[in-house]
C-alpha cells in the first residue's frame, strides 16, 4: 500500500525561494519517491505552498499549467475566518502541489519582509492561514488523511499543534514529523494572538509552546509533533547546549528527542557535467570546462589575479549566521594573500552597505553583487577555486556541497552540517587525496585567515595537492539516497 505524505513548508524551488529550505524541500518529493521504489514501496506525496507573488511570476513565466480546484473556503481562524482558493500543479515529478490562494495575504513582492527587509507585520496570520488552510483541504484532494504530515520550519509549526489538538478527531491516524532548518529562526507572537490564530489554550503550557508569555510556533511544533528533526547529526547535538541553542536548549533536553538527518542535493540541477547555466562544462576526470568557467567569471567580475592567485567567492544570505563580518575583516589583506574574492550576496542593509565599500575601496582584489540571482551562483560557484562559509552556526549549508560537486574548494567553520561534510585531515592527507576543503575552529578574522592562509599556500605551490582536493569532493555522494531512506525509516516507524 502507497504511504501518504503530505509536506507543508513556507517555500519549495522551483516555486518559490529564499535560501536551502526551498532547495531542500522542492527535492524532497523525488527523494522520497526514488527511496520507497528502492526498498519496493511506494509514497504519494503532496505538497502545499502559499500563492506568492513569486510564484505567479514563475508560473507566468514558464507557462506552467495551474488549474483551480474549486474549493473556495474560509480557513476557521479568529475574526470570522480567512478565505483562501485552492489551486493544484503537477511538481518535477508527478507530484501535487497545492497552492494556498489568499491574495490579502501572500500578494506582496516579499516572501516573509519588504523590500528593506523588516518582516511584515501580520507573517503569524498569514502561516497560521497556511497550516489551518492545508489542513481543512487534505482529506479532500488526498483521497483521505495522509499518513504522515511531515512539516518545516516555524511557519508550518502550527500545523502539528492543530493536527493533535482542533483536526484530532478528522486525523486519527495521520503522525507528524517537523524539521527544523534553523532553530534561530522561531515565530514568537504575542500571547493575545492566541485567539486571532485559533491556537488552543493547552499551548500554552511552559513545555508546550509557551514562550516568556508569548507563542513560540517553533516550540509548540516541536512538542506536539509525533518526531522532530534537524538537518544534520552535528547540528542535533549543538542545540542541546546554551551556545547554538537559541534560548531553547533546556526545552529539547528535557522534552524533545531531536534526530539529525543530513540533507542531500539535487544531482541533476547541480551537476558541472550538464549544467545549461555554466559556459563550459566538466567531470572530476575532464577539469578543462572548469578553467573555462573561470576565466569568464574573472571577466564579469573585472578582476586580473596574478598567476597563483586563488580566485574566492562567496554565495551566501548576508546574516550574522553566515558571518560575512568575517570575510569583510580580511578584505583588505587579499592583497598579502594572494587572493582575489568575487561575492554574491544580500540581506541585512549594513552588511550590504559595508560590501559596496569595499567593493569600491579595494576593487583590484573584490567583486561584489548585492542580490538574488540563481544563474549567477551557478556560474560563481563554478568559476571559483574555493568557496568561503566562515558561518557562526550551520544547521546543514548547502553552498559547500554545491561547491565540492563543482570541484570548488570549501573553506569552513568547522560547525554543523559543515563538520559533518568537509573532511580536513591536514594539509599532508589533505594533497593526498584523503579529504575535501579547509576546516577551522574559531569563527573569528583570525580563524578564517589562518585556513585562508592554508588553502592559498596550497594552491599556489602544490597545484597537485589542490587537484586532489577538487577530485576528492567532486567525487563524493551527496544525493538524497541515504537521507530519504532515513525519512521514509522514521515515517514507518511511526506506524505510517
Ligand atoms: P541558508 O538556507 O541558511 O541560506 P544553505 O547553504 O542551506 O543556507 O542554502 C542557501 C541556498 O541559497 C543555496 O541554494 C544558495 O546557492 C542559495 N543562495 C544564497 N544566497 C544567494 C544569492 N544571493 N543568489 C542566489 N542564490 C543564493
Ligand atoms: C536553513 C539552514 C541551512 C540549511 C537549510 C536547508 O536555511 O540555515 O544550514 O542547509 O536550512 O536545510
């Protein structure tokens, strides 16, 4: 019998995206799919999204075939409710997506802030509106209750508390999974919203989602969901102590088991082999396209490195996570280096601002694009020797799997998902082809110049060395294989 999944998150590529959430969960789908083929089984998966603006205009765009349902309801929420349409699309790979139409509320230019970033004001109303929403349609479209809910993130937090609590007797059955992508990250509302959003009153319990006397979606998620998950075994461990636990490191101690699963990339949209966006490509046996893609970035970018100059880059949300101050420090030491830094990025205004400066002052040695732009990182993340992820906290990072896959040398804190995919065995095993990037412990300018230094040196006087690093990552398996088994694993085991 075909186990029943349906996925509720706040973004999914192709749909919509502001960072790997979106990467994760629109690949999650096919995962899940090829993992159950390959243990004999079948899933039927659904997915439901909010209608954003962006999602019309990728939709506009591609000429993709979008058909209303139909189903024209008002989601039971204070105030008298929150209309929404239901509209449906075929995904990648055969799977249903569900859009949740409510223009008052997802019409905007922003997925969750404006245009200078403040979050809009009423982002509890409008993910309440997609838990409550998706939840009132399931057994309609699905032929019934899914057997698993498997929700990510803040913004679908609430669908766990609602599933156990007001649709408890419409869902007997269904078991709930939350993965968590960001602990930092954990809708807390005002306790008066309680009402406005229909949350029901044993929320508000210290070990439930009570939180200083506001609502934490995050916390109430993680204690009435049935499991909860994070993005990698490292990641599981560190939200346990005070420092990566974001005020709720004695909650998961005390209440909530939290199983690390590493995310996998999509193989097919990052490939250096068949990517349509690189002007060159290449395989780990073939780098030849790969000095292609490099000498075409330098020419966007306007720089000139001296022969043995290492060509850095950056693909990164400008937030304190990331830490982007890190890279700024060492800017103006490029020069002493031996490095020259290409940068695509955006987010917080002051980081923003502080790269156009430097950008401007040193702009023989840096190249900065300040925005949102999915070819660009594409042909960056080829065109680069190495990748920088300096991050303060990493629940799982992408970029650096995207970077090995493409023969870029990933350069990283050693935290989180990061420690959990960068091998460093030192610069010996290292140029023998027995590990993957450059790894360091203190995220501080000092940290990262001293692997900065590291990976440069290497570069410039063992080009063999480097080239084993590049083959080594390159060859590496990051696929969902494993993870969507892990997944489908837990599902069973919570009698889906
Ligand atoms: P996070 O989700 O915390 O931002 P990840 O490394 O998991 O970090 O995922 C980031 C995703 O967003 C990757 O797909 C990366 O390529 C993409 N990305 C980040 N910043 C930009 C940008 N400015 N332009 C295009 N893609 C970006
Ligand atoms: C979050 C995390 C990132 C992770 C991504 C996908 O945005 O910051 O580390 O890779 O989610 O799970």
């Amino acid at each position: 019998m075909s186990l029943k999944i349906a996925l509720i998150a706040s973004e999914a590529v192709p749909w919509c995206k502001s960072g790997g959430l979106a990467d994760v969960v629109g690949a999650l789908p096919r995962a899940l799919q090829e993992a159950a083929n390959a243990a004999g089984e079948s899933v039927e998966v659904a997915l439901f999204l909010p209608m954003y603006r962006q999602v019309r205009q990728f939709i506009a765009r591609h000429g993709h075939q979008v058909t209303d349902t139909g189903i024209a309801l008002r989601a039971p929420m204070g105030g008298g409710g929150e209309p929404f349409r239901l509209l449906h699309a075929y995904g990648r790979d055969g799977e249903s997506v569900y859009f949740i139409d409510a223009p008052h509320r997802y019409d905007r230019d922003g997925l969750y802030d404006d245009a200078d970033h403040r979050a809009f004001d009423d982002n509890g109303e409008r993910f309440a509106l997609l838990c409550r929403a998706a939840l009132e349609v399931m057994p309609r479209v699905m032929g019934g209750p899914p057997d698993i809910l498997h929700v990510h993130d803040w913004q679908a937090s609430l669908a766990p508390v609602y599933l156990k609590t007001r649709y408890r007797h419409a869902y007997p059955k269904t078991r709930s999974v939350l993965t968590i992508h960001n602990l930092a990250y954990q809708g807390v509302l005002p306790g008066s919203m309680r009402g406005a959003l229909d949350i029901d009153a044993s929320f508000l319990q210290p070990d439930r989602g009570e939180y200083y006397g506001n609502l934490n979606l995050l916390k109430g998620g993680m204690a009435y969901a049935d499991a909860v998950t994070t993005v990698s075994p490292t990641y599981a461990r560190e939200i346990r102590t005070p420092h990566y636990g974001c005020n709720l490191d004695g909650f998961v101690r005390a209440h909530v088991p939290v199983y690390g699963i590493l995310n996998g990339i999509d193989t097919d949209a990052w490939n250096p082999a068949t990517d349509p966006l690189l002007p060159a490509r290449y395989d780990a046996d073939h780098l030849e396209g790969k000095a292609v893609c490099r000498e075409l970035l330098l020419e966007a970018a306007g720089l000139r490195p001296a022969p043995g100059e290492a060509l850095l880059g950056v693909v990164s949300r400008f937030a304190g996570q990331k830490g982007i101050d890190l890279i700024a420090e060492l800017v103006p030491h490029l020069h002493h280096l031996g490095a020259r830094l290409v940068v695509l990025g955006d987010g917080d205004p002051e980081l923003e601002d502080r790269f156009r400066w430097l950008g401007w002052v040193f702009s023989h040695h840096i190249t900065v694009r300040i925005g949102f732009d999915p070819a660009l990182s594409h042909r960056l993340i080829a065109g680069c020797d190495a990748l920088l992820m300096p991050s303060r906290f990493e629940p799982c990072g992408l970029t650096q799997l995207y970077a090995m896959r493409y023969g870029t040398v990933p350069i990283v804190h050693a935290v989180g998902g990061l420690r959990d995919t960068v091998v460093d065995p030192g610069d010996a095993g290292l140029a023998a082809g027995e590990g993957t990037g450059f790894r360091f412990e203190h995220p501080t300018p000092e940290g990262l110049g001293w692997a900065l230094a590291r990976a440069v040196r290497m570069y410039r006087e063992r080009p063999a060395g480097w080239r084993a690093i590049m083959q080594a990552g390159m060859r590496q398996d990051f696929s969902w294989a494993r993870s969507a088994a892990t997944y489908l694993e837990l599902y069973r085991r919570l009698g889906g």
